[in-house]
C-alpha cells in the first residue's frame, strides 16, 4: 500500500486547502484543493439566515476567489445530499459550470433542486460509488463510505503530488446502519497504515461525550409510540433523512397503518429514494392524500415537513388551523422527529403550543428519544483520528470553538500542537516539501439571497433593516419652490413603527414645526441644493426625537421641487 498512497519524491509544488465556508459557522459548506493549475471544490453548500439577517431566505458562500482563478476549477466533489453541502449549487453553477462528482441519491436530490432552477440540462453529473476513485489533474480522488443522517455519505481521500487529504465529510460510527451499510473502517485505517498528509474531520459534536446512538435505537423508539397510540399518528422529519423515513415505514407496516406523505420536499425526495432503491415500501402501505378522510385514525400515519416550525409548512398551518385538508384534532399524536436548529426554537416552540391547544400530544427530542444526530461524538472523534494518523489536521465543519474543542482532541491523542491547524474562512493553507504554512487570505464570505437578488443585499443594508425594525421610519414630505425656496407645500410627516398615530398629534405637529424652524434657517441660495436640504431636516428631527422619545427612527425626507 505504501508505494500506492504514498509519495516517494518530493515535488516543488505548493498544495493549498482553502476553506471558502463551514469553517467558523455550521453550514456553508466549501472546502477548495488547488494544485499549480488545478482546484477542486469539497461540497457547496447554503447556510439558513441568523436572527439579524431580517428578510433574507439563505446564504451562500462568497465564490470570488473560485471566479477569479475559473480556468482552475475543474470540478465538484459533494460529500452527501444534505442542503449545507449541496444548497448553493445553483447559484454558483451559474459561474461555475463545472462536473459534479457524487454517489447516487446525492446527485438525485442536487438534479430536483437545479430543476428549481432550470439547471439540470446544462450541468454534467458523474455518479460514483463507495471506492471508486476519480483522477483529476494531479489529483486522485476516491469515495469512502461513510455513516450519516443521510444514504450514500462519503468522505474522501485525495492522492496529491505532496501525499494525500482525507476529509471525513459529515459523519458518525453507526455499528448498526439502518440499511447496513457499514462505514468503511478498512479503507480509511488503509489510508492511515499507508501515511497521511492531512486530515480534516467533521467538528460539528466535537462538544458532545462519548458516542453517538445509533439510528437504528430511533425505530425501536417509534415503535413503541406507535404501539401505544390510538389516534392518529403525524411524524415531522427531514425528508432528506431516509433511513428515518424508512423506520416510519416499518413501523406504520407493523401496526397496521397506511402513509400519506405531506409537504413538497417529502414527497420528492421519496420518489427519488424508492426509483434509486434506497426505500422500501411495500405496496399499498402510501397512499394519497385524499383518502385521509376515508381512514379510520388509529390507521393513519401522516409523515410531514415543517419539524422546524417554517411558517408556510404544513406542519406550522395544521397547528394555527389554517390547512385546506388537514386538521389537527384531540387524539392525535405528533412526533418531531428531528433536532432544533439553532435559530429555530422560537418558531418550534411556538408552533408546539398551538399544537397543543388542539388537543394533540407532542413528543420531541426533549422529552422522548425520537431523534439522534447524525454527527461523530468525542470518542468516535478520538477512534477516526486514531484510524487515520495524520501528520497534520485541520478541524472542520463548525463555529470556532468547536474547532479549538476538536483540536485539543487531537493533542489528546497524540498529534503534536504544531501540527494542527486552525483555520478559518479565507485562509491559504499552504503545503510544500519543506512543512507547513498559513500564506495569507482570499475573499470569503457570506452572500445573501433575498428573494430573486444575490449578493445585492448587504450588511448596512441589514443594518437599515434592523434600525428600522427597532425603531421604526419617519417620512417626510415638502414641497419647495425651486427659485425662492419657500415652502409650498407640507410639511407632511408619516410615521410607521414609531407610535400610534392618534397618540402621536402633537408630536407630529411640533415635529413639522422642527422642519419648519430647519429650513427658515437655511439660506436662501441653500435651499435649492436638496442634498444639503435633507441632511438638515434628518439632524433636526433626529435630535427632537431622541430628546422626546430616546427613540432614533430612520427619517426619510422627500423634497419636491416646484
């Protein structure tokens, strides 16, 4: 195995990791390998918009660099089919059109998203298996099975002229996969005996001990709830989660109940699992949602989306009883099964307690175990970098202290302090004969897309949002003649987000009288520049309504010249 993994000269070129996402935050995903005249991009993925990103639907990484050197970039390798590997895909194709590389259902799930899109014909899609090795330019690369909250995860080992990158893409040690396919421990302790270069590991539960249960303990959990239901049962999860989905199926067979999938992505991404054979469900066991009426409830399994309580699923309508087809009734029981997402609680917890006011029971991660992570935990952390003994490691996929936490792991089990590398977006990882080295910084980032427009909002646009939803706009209205400067019209004052209109008389009407004393004091020759004009009208305003109200509203003047 030495003479096939190893390096046996010592090339001048410089091997650069990259990290254009995922490195500091969860999600966003993006990982660019680079050799002379080559880059090959890990995964490509969105982030979901934090609590100050007010109206923005996702994120996506900033792609500069990959569009400045785009005669470099010869293709995509995407690790599984999870939205924060897979979801900036169609923005970036756009610049980027290049092969993507990437196991059976990942490539399904990435086609019905592009076809959002109109992307699918234009692309060139490569299905590869676990172990399968692809040769781009001086790289080599194969797939390795790995265990996920997904099927067909991989992680990926890289032959390089300087020696070889393994990254475990996202995963965890599940000894008893829903569908059994062990992750390959053979392949990745291989690669260790052999001697590897660099090592990058998923972070993302680096501050969870011991180990991971495994997906199989979710079914005999369901089991149980089933057993004891006698209503209705609504099961809300990941549709991307298809061992789930499967363990929903078994268990609605063995009880005697029929499913009717609900929400858009479930019933794709179903579709797609059962034409690959990823999905067993026997026949007659789905069925439509127009039998739900027809179905006595102590035979019906709702499986739905919306576990994160998004205000236009299903899920979110059922528990404010605004659903065409479906009402949530005493008797019912709902299982969320799937964890929070950070960001996400409010809107969780508040569709719970809608839902219980209909009379329905919840079971949740919290309460019951009807969910489990698909991450590694600290031991299964220690056991990968054990199998793989790198002589360098870079930790990824996760915010900042989870990559510090991942890397005192790594002094843990041996791996020397100097030789573990805390990187963050942006960052040139450097590689040569001689060592190792951080070389400076390339533009990364976050875009955001809002509605139709990407990368058109920014942060002082978010800035404006926020100011205007703490504090509210004033808007102003004068008309001025173009020649005297006096005032012909106005002024009109219109607040929103301020105060209530009838409570705020008087203080509009001292406030038009603030715009009136402002302009008095202009002079004549002034008054015609409304630059000058609008900017004396804001500082005005702004300083009597903070000293009236300590609030600091946007204040937009309107000039008109007449």
């Amino acid at each position: 195995m030495t003479g096939e993994m190893g390096v046996d000269t010592a090339p001048e070129g410089k091997l650069k990791i990259i990290p254009l996402g995922g490195l500091g935050e969860i999600g966003l995903n993006m990982m660019a390998i680079e050799y002379d005249d080559t880059i090959i991009v890990i995964d490509c993925g969105l982030m979901f918009p934090e609590d100050y990103m007010l109206g923005i639907d996702i994120v996506i990484p900033d792609i500069s660099y990959l569009k400045r050197n785009r005669e470099k970039v010869k293709a995509f390798f995407i690790t599984h089919g999870h939205e924060d590997h897979t979801g900036a895909l169609p923005f970036v194709l756009r610049d980027l059109n290049v092969p993507i590389y990437a196991t059976a259902l990942t490539i399904g799930l990435i086609e019905e998203k592009l076809a959002e899109f109109d992307l699918v014909k234009s692309t060139t899609f490569e299905t590869v298996r676990p172990r399968d090795r692809v040769a781009i330019g001086p790289f080599d690369v194969e797939f390795i099975r790995v265990s996920h909250s997904i099927v067909d995860g991989c992680g990926l080992a890289i032959r390089t002229p300087l020696g070889v990158i393994v990254h475990t893409g996202d995963f965890k040690m599940d000894q008893t996969p829903v569908d059994g396919e062990v992750m390959d421990y053979a392949r990745f302790s291989e690669y260790g005996e052999a001697g590897v270069l660099v090592f990058m590991s998923d972070s993302t539960n680096v501050e969870k001990e011991g180990y991971t249960l495994s997906e199989r303990e979710i079914g005999y959990n369901l089991e149980e709830i089933f057993r004891k239901c006698e209503g209705r049962i609504m099961v809300a999860a990941f549709s991307s989660n298809i061992h789930r989905v499967q363990q929903v199926f078994d268990a609605a067979e063995k009880f005697g109940r029929k499913v009717v999938l609900n929400g858009k992505s479930m019933v794709a991404n179903v579709k797609i699992a059962r034409t690959l054979g990823y999905l067993n469900a026997p026949d007659g066991l789905l069925v439509d949602l127009k039998e739900i009426e027809a179905l006595p409830p102590q035979r019906l399994v709702l499986l739905t989306t919306g576990s994160q309580g998004e205000p236009m699923s299903a899920l979110t309508r059922m528990a404010m009883d605004n659903h065409k087809h479906l009402k949530v009734m005493k008797g019912d029981t709902i299982i969320l099964s799937s964890k929070f997402i950070p960001g996400h609680e409010k809107a969780i917890t508040t569709m719970m307690n809608h839902l219980y006011r209909r009379g329905a029971d919840v079971i949740y991660e919290k309460v019951s175990e009807v969910h489990v992570s698909g991450h590694a935990s600290q031991e299964e952390l220690k056991i990968m970098l054990n199998i793989v003994k790198p002589k360098y490691f870079i930790p990824v996929h996760g915010e900042y202290r989870h990559l510090v936490l991942h890397s005192r792991l790594a002094a843990k089990v041996g791996i020397p302090e100097e030789n573990v590398i805390i990187a963050e977006d942006g960052d040139v990882v450097e590689f040569t004969a001689q060592g190792v080295r951080k070389n400076g910084r390339v533009e990364a980032g976050r875009v955001f897309v809002d509605g139709k427009g990407v990368g058109d909002v920014g942060e002082m646009v978010l800035k404006d949002r926020t100011h205007l939803s703490q504090d509210g706009l004033v808007l102003v209205v004068i008309a001025i003649n173009s020649t005297t400067g006096e005032i012909v019209y106005g002024p009109e004052i219109v607040t929103r987000g301020l105060m209530f209109e009838e409570e705020a008389t008087h203080l509009l009407a001292d406030a038009r009288n603030v715009v009136v004393d402002t302009l008095n004091n202009i002079a004549i020759e002034a008054k015609t520049e409304q630059l000058e004009v609008k900017e004396e009208i804001r500082r005005g305003l702004r300083r009597y309504f903070n000293k009236k109200l300590e609030r600091k509203p946007v204040i937009l003047p309107v000039i008109i010249e007449i």
